[in-house]
C-alpha cells in the first residue's frame, strides 16, 4: 500500500487529490500500460481529468466506464492493447472478460468493497503464464488508510467473501418463461421440470411456479393496473401454456437484469452520434449553454429534450463535472470482523515500534502509509477517550450538535459489523422502540457505525435489549415495508417482472415517473396475500442485502457478554463517524417539511373554532380604507357612479337596493355625470320602463312588463322601485 511522502505537508486546498495525481504520472510514465481503478464514475472522469491536465501536450489516461457509449470504450480499449494510450481510468467495468492486451500494473485508487474485487483488478497485470500480478493501492483519506490495510492482507491471503449465488429468482423466473413461451408452447410439467434442472431454479417450488405463472396468465389484472393483464395463455384442460401476442416484444424492450435508471442519451449534436449518458438529476441542474466534461473531452450543451442532451465539442473551460447517482453497496461481514479483530490486537498498542513494523511488514504499508493510519487511530483514541471498537466493544458515543437544541442529540453506535448487518440492525431497533415508546426514531446507518437521533439523557444500556434476537424477523418485517428501500427493490423487481413495460427501444423512461408507477402498483397488491413479485422483494431484502443471520448471532453474544460496550460523550462525532454524519446531512438537506406519515392530530375542536372564529383574535383594520372600499363596491365612490344606461342594469344586478344607498347613488350619478334626478328618470321612461324593468300604472301596482301579472307596492319597504325617489308612479 502506497502514499507520497510528506503529502500532509503539500496538501493544496486541505486536499490530497494534487499530491497523489503526480503520484499516478510517475507510476503511468515509468510502464508501458497502466490500468488505475477507481470505485465510482465521477472519480474515474475527475482522475483523468487531472491526469491530462498542466503539463500534458497530449491525453495521457482516458476514463473507462458504464455510461460511456460502447464504441467509445472500444476504441480506448483498443488503443491502450495496442501500446499508443498509456492508461485507462476505470470502473469495475474492466474487471473482468475484456481483453485489453498486456499491462504492467494496476493501481487501486481508494479501497474496493469487496476483496474479490481486489483481487480481480490485480490479477489484470501480469495476465500470463508465469507472470505474476503487480497492483498498488492508495487510500483517499483517513478512514480509508485503515480499510486499505486489511484489504492488502485479505488479497494476499486470498481471502475472499464467500460466494452467495441468487437462487430462485422470481422476478428473472418471468422473464425466463415468457422467452420459452413466446416461441412454442410448452406443457406446464414439462417447464417446470426444465427449468429445475438449472441450478439456480433446483430449489423451485411448484407452488412458486403457478404463482408466477399466475400473473403472468392475468390472474391480478382486477386491479385495473396496465401491467398486470395477461401475458401468456393457459389452457387448463391440456395443461399448455403459450406466450401471447406482443409478449416477445415486451421482454425485447426491457433492460435484461440491470434496473433502468431513466438515464439521458448523450449524443452529438452534428452527427447524432452516441456519445454516452448522464443522469437525470444531474441533467435536471443543467441548461442549454453550461459545459461539462465527460470521456477525456469538454462538451458545450447545444438542446435538451425528454430523451437526450445534444452537445458540441468545446476547448475552452468546464464549469461542471457530471455525476451519477446510486445507492451505495454494502460491505459483508466477513471483511468487517477482520477489521474488527484487527483492532482488537492492537488497541493497546498503537504508541508502539511494533506496531508500526507490524504495519509495514505484515499488512505492506509504506511508511508515509502507516504514519497516516495510527494518526488516524489515535485522533479517534484521543477524542473519545475509550478503547477503539473492535470485534468484541461496541463503543457508544453521545455526540453533541444542533440536535441539542431540541432536547435531542446524536447517539452513534460504533459496531464495525458491515452495512449488510447494520443496516437491519438499525431498523429493527426502529420499529422496537416504536413499539415501546410510540414515537418514530430517526436511524442512518454504514459499514461502520449506526446512528440514532433520540433524546439527550435516554440510556443507551436499555437500547440492546429492545431487539429480542428471536423476534428479529418480525421486527424487520413490521418496519422494512414502510421503507424506501424496500419501495426501491420493488420497483426494481417489478421491472425485471416486466411488470413496469418500457414504452419501445431506445426511448427513455424517467426514474421519478417509474418510481410513481411502482407506488401504484405496490398499493394495487399489498392486500394480496400470495403475490409472487412481494415474495421476492421480501427475499432480495433479507437475503441479498441483509445478512439477519449474523446480526442474530452477534445479538446472541451481546446477550452472553461476549462483546461488552462503553458510552462516551464527545463535543462532535469521532472520526469513525464521520462518514455517517455526512449521510445524514446529505439526507435531511432535500427532506422537506412534510409532516411523519400516519399522525393524527389530537387538537381540540373548541379550540380551533376559537382560533378561527373569535372576533378577538381577529385583524383590526382602519375604518377609513373599509368605508372607502364599500362606497366603492356600491359605486358611490367617486368616478364609480353608473352611467345613465348603466342603471338599469345594476338595479337588476343588486335586486334590492335600501333607500338611502339609492339616494346616495343618485347623488353620485349627478356629481360625477352632471345629470338631474329628473334628467335620469327621462331617460328611464323613455326607454319605456320604470326602474327594475317595471312599467308604472295609476293604481300604485306595477304590472311586470315580462310576466303579465301586477303586484301592489309597498313604498315603505327597500325593494327596487323604491330606489329613486324622484320617480312617482301614475
């Protein structure tokens, strides 16, 4: 394991990243092909970025990964196998099968998550008979140093994670059986017996067979949901089944296996040309006129529509580099004891020479390396004043910060059991102390530690024994379901059980309208109590994610005392837990103000009739503006008054108009037009009615000139012949 020497002295903008670049030169010049790996696509595009940077007349490295187009890739592979490119900056795309010619080394950039992983990068160099491999790893920062050193003695040992093949997967098993029946029909008993004989299907129950048989024949299309109608015909009395029409098709326009992550096409603009994909979050930020880099080159973003970015080549300055967004894998535990038992033997060690010899000799750190790793341990040492948690202490720390204000704090469990074990030991503590306390209890959770947002003086000895290790399953069951993570492998599920249908080949499906579409269908087939496609989320999340057998044995010896812990207070999170606390942040920065779901306000009805209704809570307003306004709203005010035409129609507008407010219109009428009373009446009798759109008679009635019937009139009351005084009837 390597690191520059002296690197914290000449640090740039308190980062490594120019130091260790420099590194990568040297490393690239001195052989004749070098294959650096990085663990995300955004490092790869930044390392090659800063590989060809000042000083570079021509590109050094390229970057190599899954959203760069395909042909690009094989060109760049092409031209590192034949000797005119001299590094290629990669993903785990170039782990395996790709024949890249002869390399000279490999360099790990920061530590893989598994140790197959690195072992499968290293073994790229030296690719031969009698060859050997040759890799070097460099850590990016301080709690990688401590990963990077059990990495490299796992690698040499071989040590690698035991392998957990998928076995019975429903979601692929729809696939499978659409493919077969799309081109012959098959007896069901003869499909069922086929399919067991391959390995990953040995296992397969009948009855999880008809089940997907099932959907896929219509048995839940009631649900009036798109998806769920019939993809395949059964014919019960000959025990056939065949694939109906537009099946084919509808497995031809999904993904395979890999989850569609709604990705933009990235293409040129003059020629149409692929050039790769970018996520949409990332397109989202961006607007016609930004640039970016992406494959060793500058893009100018020309248009953007539903499907694709349209870019033209650009020389000059980027102001973004793009990103991808995806949820972080986690670590096993098998990786994670070792961690664990390798800070077990040396917590009482750290200030030793032995220490550092055992690091350099027996875990093949450089010395630069190994100064960074116990600075690293002792800050942690020193900050929380207790023994370092290792495979047999689990340290407690109660850390201050603005959740203090609140009457709450941070309480971060140091286990060092691996994100597979923690991340369901995490919500299993959830969903107890929702069942004891009835409040909801905010949980994040990585390889390392798991923290809690819970009041300031709640003594973390009563947290353990809320998770009972024989009610572990229900306890996850209760609380996994009403989860993103759970929504999350659902809707990739159900895309694999071709149950969220792509509109056609190459036409993008946003990720956000996917995810909508997986809501209503997960709604659609709660209440079900035998749907296939929530038989198998359930089985990706406790099998394939989670490692719930572990966690059992491991709460089993906490309950023996075979691990003991300790609680510590620290002004702000240990460095172990720094990561965590950056999740957190990166989490609650875009959770908005939506109350928790399934709270029922227990506010009285009297009091909110008083909060809403009294007239001393009321807004006190000035007299003046409301008597303006009403003289406005009865046209009195000045310049509001009606026409001598308009009259009319607003007596039949207001209906009923009360005598002093008709004297006052009339008033209004004269001031602002210069017209008498007698003046306005003339004019009404000339248009042949009397006000309202009554006609006057002799006997004080006005007979209703549309109606043909009359009424007498009570010249006393506020009714709409009685608005202008200066009119009599007869």
């Amino acid at each position: 394991m390597c690191f520059p020497k002296e690197a914290r002295e000449r640090m740039i903008d308190n980062s490594w990243w120019p130091v260790l670049v420099e590194e990568f030169k040297k490393i690239i010049r001195n052989n004749r092909s070098t294959l650096p790996f990085v663990n995300a696509r955004r490092l790869s595009e930044k390392l090659a970025f800063l590989i060809n940077g000042a000083g570079e007349n021509e590109p050094v490295a390229y970057s190599h990964h899954g959203s760069l187009a395909r042909e690009i890739r094989t060109v760049v592979e092409k031209r590192l196998k034949e000797g005119t490119l001299s590094a290629i900056v990669a993903t785990s795309s170039l782990e395996l099968g790709i024949d890249i010619g002869d390399l000279d080394e490999v360099v790990l950039i920061q530590t893989p998550f598994s140790v197959s992983s690195g072992l499968q990068r290293i073994g790229r160099a030296g690719h031969a008979v009698g060859e050997t491999s040759r890799g070097c790893l460099y850590p990016s920062h301080g709690r990688d140093f401590f990963n990077a050193a059990i990495m490299a003695r796992s690698i040499i040992d071989q040590d690698i994670e035991a392998a957990r093949p998928v076995i019975c997967p429903l979601d692929v098993l729809s696939q499978v059986i659409i493919s077969m029946t799309g081109i012959a029909e098959w007896d069901l008993d003869k499909l069922y017996h086929f399919l067991k004989s391959s390995y990953p299907y040995h296992t397969l129950s009948r009855k999880s067979f008809d089940l997907v048989v099932e959907i896929l024949a219509g048995r839940y299309s009631g649900t009036r949901i798109r998806a769920l109608k019939p993809r395949v015909s059964v014919d019960r009395p000959d025990n056939t089944i065949r694939g109906r029409e537009g099946a084919l098709t509808l497995l031809y326009h999904s993904g395979g296996t890999i989850p569609d992550r709604g990705y933009f096409a990235l293409c040129l603009k003059s020629s149409q040309a692929r050039i790769g994909e970018l996520d949409e979050e990332f397109v989202w930020e961006r607007r016609v006129g930004d640039t970016f880099g992406l494959g060793t080159q500058a893009w100018k973003i020309a248009a953007i529509d539903h499907q694709k970015v349209l870019v033209t080549p650009w020389n000059g300055p980027v102001n973004s580099s793009p990103f991808w967004k995806a949820e972080k894998g986690n670590r096993d535990f098998h990786f994670c004891a070792r961690l664990g038992l390798f800070l077990e033997r040396w917590n009482d060690k750290l200030d030793t020479p032995e220490f550092q010899e055992c690091l350099e000799r027996e875990y093949f750190m450089e010395s630069p390396a190994a100064d960074e790793l116990i600075g690293f341990l002792r800050r942690q040492r020193e900050l929380t004043g207790a023994d370092l948690p290792h495979r047999h202490h689990i340290l407690i720390e109660h850390s201050s910060g603005p959740e203090r204000l609140s009457d709450t704090g941070k309480l971060i469990i140091h286990t060092l059991w691996a994100g597979r074990v923690n991340q369901p030991f995490a919500l299993a503590l959830s969903a107890a102390w929702e069942e004891k306390y009835g409040q909801s209890l905010q949980v994040f959770s990585d390889d390392d530690c798991i923290m809690l947002v819970i009041p300031g003086d709640f003594p973390a000895g009563e947290l353990f024994p809320l998770v009972d290790p024989e009610k572990l399953e229900s306890l996850l069951r209760r609380k996994l379901k009403n989860t993103g993570f759970f929504g999350a492998r659902f809707r990739e599920n159900a895309g694999r059980s071709l149950l969220l249908p792509r509109s056609g080949f190459n036409k993008r499906m946003p990720l956000w309208f996917t995810r909508a579409r997986a809501r209503k269908l997960l709604d659609a087939v709660l209440h079900y109590k035998d749907f296939p496609i929530l038989a198998e989320t359930w089985r990706t999340c406790l099998q394939d994610e989670f490692d719930p057998e572990s966690l059992k044995s491991l709460l089993e010896e906490l309950e023996r005392g075979e691990i003991r812990y300790s609680e510590v207070n620290t002004a702000s999170p240990s460095p172990f837990a720094e990561n965590l606390v950056w999740r957190q942040t990166d989490q609650l920065m875009y959770v908005g103000d939506t109350p928790s779901a399934g709270k029922v306000s227990g506010l009285s009805e009297d009091i909110l009739k008083e909060v809403l209704f009294s007239h001393r809570l009321r807004l006190r307003l000035a007299t003046e503006p409301v008597s303006e306004f009403e003289k406005k709203l009865r046209r009195t005010a000045p310049g509001y008054s009606p026409l001598p035409d308009e009259i009319l129609d607003w007596v039949k507008e207001r209906i009923i108009i009360p005598h002093a407010e008709g004297e006052e219109l009339l008033e209004a009428v004269e001031r602002d037009h210069g017209l008498s009373r007698a003046q306005v009446a003339g004019q009404r009798r000339r248009r042949g009615c009397g006000p309202g759109g009554y006609t006057p008679d002799s006997e004080g009635t006005r007979s209703a000139a549309r109606r043909g019937r009359a009424f007498p009139i009570d010249r006393n009351r506020s009714i709409s012949a009685k608005v202008f005084t200066g009119w009599k009837p007869g």
